[in-house]
C-alpha cells in the first residue's frame, strides 16, 4: 500500500523564537490578526508581549481570550463572531490545544459558514477532503507541550448537544507555522506538565499502534514516535519537578510536535476510550484520561504490533531477550504503568469517573472511528476491565 507524509507547517522551534513571529506574520501580508487564547495564558503574562510583537512590526490586532477547554461549538461561533466583525487576515493561537483548535476551528467556519460539522470523521465517515473556501494563514505557539495540535491537521470541538466531541480533520486546516517557544513553557504548573506530557507520549504510542499504521507500516512515521516516547521518558518526570529547566522544557516541546508527525496514522483505543472518558464523565483533562487504558491496550495488541513493541520496551528498559511476545506485553504493561506514578498520573477514580459510567464509557468507545479500524477489538468486558484497573490506580 502507498504511504504518504505531509508535513505542511513550517516549524520555528527553540527558547525564545516567539520574538520572531511579527516578522513571519508580516512576510505572509498580513495587516491584521486575531489573537485567540484563554484567560490563563493572558494571566500568565505571555499573551501582552506577543501582541506587542505584532504590533511592533505594524499588523493591528483584535483579541478573542474567552477560550475554553474541548472548545465547545458556541465559542467557535462566538469567536467566529469576533473574526467576522474584524477580518482578519491571519490568526495567531497562543496557549494549550483548546486554543489551537479553536482558533483553526474559527479560520474554517470564518471562510466557510456552517460547514465545520460536515468535516468531522464521526458524522462522515472518516471522509478527510479540504474546506471549499481556502483558509487564512494561523500562527500556533503552544504554551504547554502535549497536543501537538501545532502541526495537526485536526481540531477536536464539543458538540454539547449530541454529547460528542467531534474531531474535524483537513489538510488545510494545518497550521502556516508552529512557532514553539519553550519559554513560554515554564510557568505550566506541574499537573498540567503532566498531562499534556502524557498527551504526548499516548499520541506516539497509539500511533505506532493504530489500525491504519499497522496497514501502511513507515519507518519515517516510527522514527518521529519512537523518538517522541524517549524524549518523554526523558524528561518529563524533570520537566514536572523543575519547570524552569529549559532544557527538559526544551525537549518536551520537540516531543510534542514529533509525537503528533509519529501519529498521522490515527490513534488506538488510549484516545478512543478517552474522549468516550471524557464525554461521559465530563472530565476534561484529555492527557490523562487518554493515557489512562493505553498499558493495557499496548499488551492486549501485543501479537499484532510485535517489533514496534520491542522498540518501545527497550525505551522502557525492559529485557526483551528470550521472552515471548505476549510476555514483553505484559512487562511492557507494568513499565509504563511505573512511568505513570513517576508523573504523578492520577486515577481515573480521583479525576472524578464513577464505576457506575464505565458501562456508557464502553458503549461510547465502541462508537469511536479508531475502535471501527483497531487491528483487534477489544470486547465490552475486556474495556470494562481496563477502566476498572484504571479507576483503581497503578500500583
Ligand atoms: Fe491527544
């Protein structure tokens, strides 16, 4: 089968490149932006000097700062709102994935009303085709290193009344240039930290896993992942201790990005059953729940994924030599559940689900797109049990 990578967004990355964006949002013609983020970043101090910066280089800007997380359609349509009262001519997002997503989610609507919901795999079948009104050039600076949604072609929005979250994905949505700047980084608190951190390593370890990975294997594709998942090894549990470590923080940035390249082929079931985690128990920390069943995915897949799970185990230093595949799986399982507690990964129990939703939280999952093309399906009972093991904690 033919394989195929686009790697369409330009990628400025390093301590202190945001400097640098009013020159790269000029070079586009850009006269006027909106800037799209959320009230913590613009409390955080990091949103008035990159407004600053644009100004500074004569392009006039409007700010929308009423981001929220899993960017629920109405503020799409508020902050489409917004857009067409200023018409911009570029967007920049600063922040987490809420407000990279919103700010793509925005761009789409702008130029194409009422169009959004007919690109969301859920609805449409996992049909992927462009907008039919081009997009403004967007800028994203993440402000936390987990999402990746600086260089994705997808924007997870929330359907709040079909109780869905809906991931819409097109080639155009992709941001112009990610402009990944770990300074802006270092005030993340050490919860946060973890949980895009998290975000990050289940993106390059469900994309090595995924139905459509296993059909087109690709070694460019594994390079990003497996590249990703030792960064984080790495250096998140220091990136959570010591957030002002520009180095860890460094490092965490590029994992972020690489995780979502070494993810292109879609996702496994740590994402399905985390949005159905999230939809159902109304838990919105997307990192963590995601993270959450994905030990127990990776052993129960374990025949069918046998040499990236030889990778991946010795990135988790567990001896592989002389043992079966299923039992890497299992020692696999257990090493990535020690991670977890070494980032403070809490239980599905403390982040607030119930036993009494994992019943829904299945259904839900079974509905997911990455369930319909999973290489093997796990059964009701076999998901019940991952929550149940999950609620628990990981001891
Ligand atoms: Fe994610």
């Amino acid at each position: 089968m033919d394989y195929r990578f686009d790697l369409p967004t330009k990628i400025l990355a390093g301590p202190g490149c945001s400097a640098q964006l009013g020159v790269h949002v000029g070079a586009t013609g850009a006269k006027r932006v909106l800037c799209v983020y959320d009230k913590g970043v613009e409390a955080a101090g990091i949103v008035d000097p990159i407004v600053a910066n644009l100004e500074a280089a004569g392009i006039e800007v409007a700010r929308f700062s009423g981001v929220q997380p899993d960017p629920p359609l109405e503020v799409v349509e508020e902050c489409t709102a917004t857009a067409a009262g200023m018409k911009p001519d570029a967007f920049v997002a600063v922040g987490g994935g809420s407000s990279i997503d919103t700010a793509k989610a925005v761009n789409a609507n702008l130029m194409n009303p009422g169009k959004l919901k007919d690109h969301a795999i859920q609805l449409n079948g996992l049909k992927v085709f462009p907008f039919e009104n081009r997009l403004k050039p967007l800028f994203a600076l993440p402000t936390t290193a987990g999402t990746g949604s600086e260089v994705s072609q997808g924007a997870v929005v929330t359907d709040s009344e079909l109780k869905l979250k809906l991931s819409v994905i097109t080639p155009d949505m992709t941001p112009t240039m990610a402009v990944v700047d770990p300074s802006l980084m270092t005030g993340m608190p050490p919860n946060v930290t973890a949980s895009t951190g998290l975000d990050a390593f289940a993106h390059a370890v469900e994309g090595m896993m995924s139905g459509l990975a296993i059909l087109t294997p690709s070694p460019m594709r594994d390079s990003f992942a497996l590249t990703a998942i030792e960064l984080v090894i790495n250096n998140l549990p220091t990136a959570i201790k010591d957030g002002k470590d520009i180095a860890a923080r460094t490092n965490m940035a590029y994992a972020a990005f690489m995780a979502m390249l070494g993810s292109t082929s879609g996702y496994s079931m740590g994402h399905v059953m985390g949005h159905a985690i999230g939809e159902v128990s109304s838990i919105h920390n997307h990192g963590f729940i995601c993270a959450s069943v994905l030990p127990f995915n990776v052993e129960f897949l374990a025949e069918k994924i046998p040499t990236q799970l030889i990778k991946l185990a010795r990135l988790l230093n567990v001896d592989t030599d002389g043992r079966t595949v299923e039992a890497i799986g299992s020692a696999v399982n257990s090493a990535m559940r020690d991670f977890y507690r070494a980032c403070g990964l809490p239980s599905l129990k403390e982040l607030g689900m119930a036993t009494g939703d994992i019943k829904e939280i299945v259904s839900h999952s079974t509905k997911g797109t990455w369930y319909m093309l999973a290489p093997k399906k796990p059964t009701e009972e076999e998901m019940s049990g991952w929550l149940q093991a999950a609620y628990e904690g990981w001891d």
